[in-house]
C-alpha cells in the first residue's frame, strides 16, 4: 500500500527542472522527522516547512497498487497532453514528501512509466534509490548519514551548521544548488528576515564557489503549489 499526502499539477518551482509542468506526488512519513510539532525540537530535520502528515490533503489517499497511484497521477495531467506520441511531450512526476523512498519501489515507477511518465524523485539521500529514476535530486539534511553517492542534481539547504557544501565534495552530480533556508513557520505578514539573511549568504557562498548555483522557491514568489 502507498500513503500519499497530497498530488497536484504545478510547476517545479527549484533546481534544474524549475519552471516545468509536473504533477507532485507527495508521499507521506519521514525518516527525519515525524512530521509533528512536538518532535520538531529533537528531529534530525528540524526546519521543515511541509505538511506530510496523514493521507488527507489535495488529491492524496491510500492506493493499493502501483497501477492504481500511477492511474491517480496520469489522471491529474492534463488531457490533451498526456499523450507523448501525440504532442512530443513526455509527462513528468516528482516524487516527494516527506521522504518518498520510504515507499517509491521499482514496481510504482514501472507503472510511472507506463502511463508515460518521466520520474523525478526528490530526496534527502539517506536511502538507496531504486533502479528506473529518470531524474534524481538528493537533498541532504544536517548530519544525517547521505548513501546516495551519484544523482543528477544535489540541492543543499543553506546554511546547515553540519551538512555544509564542503562535506558533499565527494558526491557526483550533474548540477550543484544551494536554497536558502528559510523559516519552518513563515509569518502573518508574509516576510521572511531569516530567508533573507540566508539568501544574501547563499549568493556570497555561489559567488566564491562558482561549482553551487543559487536556487529559490520560485512557486513561492509566484503563488503556486
């Protein structure tokens, strides 16, 4: 069984892909943090921002089967351009969470590319990918112990007191980012002093290791999912 948070049709908002239709695939759990207030003081990931909690946000539930996740997914896409071989568009899922690898298996992302899927997966690195990835992007949380050696893109959070870009020197990636970090809460008024600071310190960081490219939450800015 597959335990989804939320799916929805939007546009990556980060890193290499950013600015492309996909429909995200929010898997629920995390292997670094619970997910609950109450544990956020003592988990290994404490400032993250995303609800993963349960099975009941936008379009998510339990699934029995990897067809039936990949039907849910193929249904989200629009019609007119789920066909590849009609338009030349190749479909893109982005598997997240929480952490997805705590459930994407090689059978989900068989049925993934069945319905004409290209798979992206995002991750904080801690567990072993399955075979059949198209786009893997490791994000690597405080000092949390990073098995994934190779992936396609390397997103760090930035600054992390124990997970600077340093440490990742030995990692092989295509594309090397670096995403302010930003408050866990944001504020009534919208403004962020604590992302500010950092994303002044993300370009300094960019700008005297020209190998890290700055990203920012581009859905953000824009006011989409």
């Amino acid at each position: 069984m597959y335990r989804v948070k939320e799916a929805f049709y939007t546009l990556q908002g980060e890193g290499a892909q950013a600015g492309r239709a996909a429909v995200f695939c929010r898997f629920s759990k995390c292997n670094l943090w619970n997910g609950r207030e109450s544990g956020r003081a003592t988990a290994v990931c404490d400032f993250c921002d995303t609800d993963f909690v349960g099975t009941d946000g936008q379009n998510g539930g339990r699934f029995d089967t990897a067809a039936a996740l990949a039907a849910h997914v193929a249904s989200l896409w629009p019609p007119d351009t789920r066909s590849a071989r009609e338009s030349g568009l190749r479909p893109y899922v982005v598997c997240t969470g929480g952490e997805p690898l705590l459930q994407l298996d090689e059978p989900l992302i068989a049925a993934f590319h069945e319905q004409g899927f290209e798979v992206g997966v995002e991750t904080n690195g801690t567990l072993p990918a399955p075979s059949g990835i198209d786009w893997l992007c490791v994000s690597p949380k405080a000092d949390a112990t990073v098995v994934i050696r190779e992936c396609d893109e390397l997103k760090v959070v930035y600054p992390q007191p124990l997970a600077m870009p340093e440490r990742f020197r030995s990692i092989r990636a295509h594309h090397y980012f670096l995403s302010p970090m930003a408050s866990p809460i944001t504020p009534d008024d919208g403004r962020d002093p604590v992302k500010a600071s950092n994303t002044r310190k993300a370009v300094d960081y960019c700008l005297q290791h020209p190998q890290w490219r700055l990203t920012i939450q581009m859905h953000k800015i824009v006011g989409i999912d």
